[in-house]
C-alpha cells in the first residue's frame, strides 16, 4: 500500500515538475493582459446577446483570469451592474476555455490538435449556449435569479474577482506594462491567480497521479468503449463532463486528469467536453445556487453540459473528416523521475521571474490583498 501511495505522488510531483515553467509562463502573460484590460467597463460592453456582444465577451473573458471561481464571480458581479445575463455566461466560458495558460498547457500535456481542438470548440460551445438561452431561458426565471444575485451572497474568489489594477493609461502598451504601476499590476495578478487555482492544481495532479498509478488500462478501455469505435465518438463526449463533475477540479488543474483520460482511450470529443466542464463541477454548482438560485443552477447545469457535449461531438466530428485525430495515444503522464533536461533549466529559470514578480507583490502591498481574496466588496468595486 505504501509503495503504490508513493508511486501515485511521485508521478503527481513528476508531471507537476513538467508544467511547472508552462504555467509561470502563462500565469505571467495573463497577468500582462489582465493588466493592460479594465474590468470596469465590462458591464457597459455586453448589454446584449448580439453575436457582436458575445465575440466582446469571448475576448474579455479570454484577457481574464483563468480560476473557475473567479470567472463565476466575476460573471455574476457583471451582471449586477447591468450586463446581459447571456453574455455574463459567455464571459465565463471563455475566461476558462480561451485564457493563454491553458493552451500552453495543454500543448505540453496533450499536443497541438487538442489544443487547437479546444481553442475551436470554446465559440461552438458558447454559440449553442446563447442558442439554448434564447430558447429556454425564460424571463420569470431571469428575474429570479436577478434577485437572488442582488443579494450578494458570498461564494469564492469574490474579491479577487472585484479587484481591478488595470493601467489604462501611459502612453503605448509597452510603456504601460513596463511602467512601475504596470510590474506592479501584473505581479499582483500574478500571484493572486496562482492563489485562486493552485488547490485545484495539486488537486488535479494528485487525482491523476493516482489514476496513472493504479486505475489499469483494461478497465478506462472498457469504460470509454474503446473497441466500439463509433459508439465512443459520440459516448465519449457524453461522459466527458460527468466524470469532470465527480472529478471536481477545475480550471488548468484538470489538464494533467485529461491526459491520464485520454492515454485511456477516452475519444477525441470526451477530452474536449471533459476539459470544457469545469464551469459544471459540484462546487461551482453549489455557488450558482447560492448566487443565483437553484432553479437557476439546475438550468446552468442543464445547458452547460448540453452546449459542452453538443460542442465537443461537432468538434470531433469536423477534426476526424480533416483527419487530424491523433492515432497515437501519447500524452505526456510522466513517470515518477526527474532528470537534468530542457524541461529542468526551464523550470529554474522561470521559477527566478516568479521570485522577481512575488518580491515586486510582497513589497506593493500584496499580502493585505490576498488576505481579502474571499472576502466579498474587498476591493471596493462590487456596487
């Protein structure tokens, strides 16, 4: 028992020591575009459902932090202050599905048609979301959950969602994020987005260091349907979501999860909608229910997962005539060492721009803001 506990963490350190400089890297570039974007206009910007609207949406959210709870947070503080309620859930979508971090983890993890796959399938997905509103969505409904989300109610990362150090003005972009205001912006995103997602991190490679370690492969290949293959095409989508619900790691933790799936034989679509559901895992349930209702957090769930299986089935569809489903099953799920190569001078070298953005966050005020991550008004923005 001990020797297969002590298998799972060392595959769990070992794959986390291999993402670790692609996650400084994207953590960092997120903090520059978080930046440079203002969150306060947000509202003013999507007050509809229009496709001019929801391509807004799609990029506010994908210039946004990539942590589930603050994307909720952020979505459902928007949405107090006027937005469309659509394309508050479209901004949600795409802040987990379009955000830099997790295509260059994904690259490192998966290989290049996932990524592009994903990249691809997050408009999909949000086009049927904001066709599945517009059909379903009924206004005695919206007013109830207006209400509810009126009530403040605190869930997760609220003021890290309402804190917005966003340098909008300096003369050009580069002089913005390299002037002593910008550093200090984006080492305050910085750290506060590893804050907001690094339990869901270990979390994710602590689950699938265990599933790598000790699930065998006979059982996900008959689990996935892997000898029925047009079953699985459309199985594998399906599934996809449910098992990221019971997984319950959201955000970039659930990329080390969807490689151990995919080396399974998960089908090309159920990678996708696996990835796609972390905006449908039981704590974000639990916070729509407490910000918006739980009619409203059943109804979420319902066309999330619809527009998240839906989305990733056309997405398989369309990558299989192209014939660029990989043959090989070759995800990167490290074994339990680690050796002096590329991946190692990197981690160091980028482990020394962490330091140099953590000293810039510990000497502009940073630890006073971090202790008000999870508290609800703390940047002063909520109303």
């Amino acid at each position: 028992m001990a020797e297969a506990l002590l298998r799972a963490l060392g595959m769990a350190f070992a794959m986390g020591w291999d993402i670790l400089w692609p996650l400084i890297l994207g953590f960092a570039l997120s903090g520059v575009v978080q930046a440079v974007v203002s969150h306060r206009e947000m509202a003013n910007l999507l007050p509809d459902d229009r496709p001019r609207t929801i391509a807004k949406a799609l990029a506010l959210g994908a210039a946004s932090s990539s942590c589930s709870y603050a994307a909720v947070a952020i979505a459902r503080s928007v949405f107090r202050k006027g937005a469309d309620f659509t394309a508050a859930m479209a901004f949600e979508m795409a802040s987990t599905n379009l955000v830099l971090e997790l295509s260059i983890i994904m690259l490192v993890f998966l290989g290049w048609q996932l990524t592009i796959a994903e990249f691809l399938g997050a408009p999909v997905m949000v086009a049927l979301l904001v066709l599945l509103f517009r059909r379903f969505l009924s206004r005695t409904l919206l007013d109830e959950a207006r209400r509810q989300a009126d009530r403040g109610i605190a869930g997760r990362m609220e003021g890290h969602a309402e804190m917005d150090m966003s340098v909008t003005e300096g003369g050009s972009l580069w002089q913005r994020i390299t002037s002593d205001r910008g550093f200090t912006a984006i080492s305050h995103y910085f750290v506060m987005d590893w804050a907001s997602v690094w339990m869901d991190i270990a979390g994710g490679l602590l689950i699938a260091g265990a599933l790598a370690a000790w699930v065998p492969g006979a059982f996900w290949q008959s689990f996935f349907l892997v000898d029925h293959s047009a079953l699985a095409k459309i199985w594998g989508p399906a599934v996809g979501p449910l098992v990221a619900v019971i997984a319950f790691v959201c955000s970039v933790g659930n990329i080390p999860l969807a490689a151990v799936l995919w080396n399974g034989g998960i089908s090309f679509g159920g990678v996708i909608a696996f990835i796609f559901a972390d905006l449908i895992v039981l704590p974000v349930l639990n916070i729509y229910r407490k910000y918006y209702g739980l009619k409203m957090a059943g109804f979420l769930f319902a066309t999330f997962y619809v527009a998240m299986a839906g989305a990733a089935l056309i997405i398989e569809l369309i990558f299989g005539m192209l014939d660029l489903v990989p043959v090989q099953r070759n995800a990167l799920v490290a074994e339990a060492s680690i050796t002096w190569n590329y991946t190692t001078w990197l981690d160091i070298a980028f482990l020394v721009l962490a330091g140099l953005l953590v000293r810039r966050f510990l000497k502009t005020g940073g630890p006073m803001m971090l202790r008000m991550m999870n508290k609800p008004s703390a940047m002063g923005h909520a109303h």
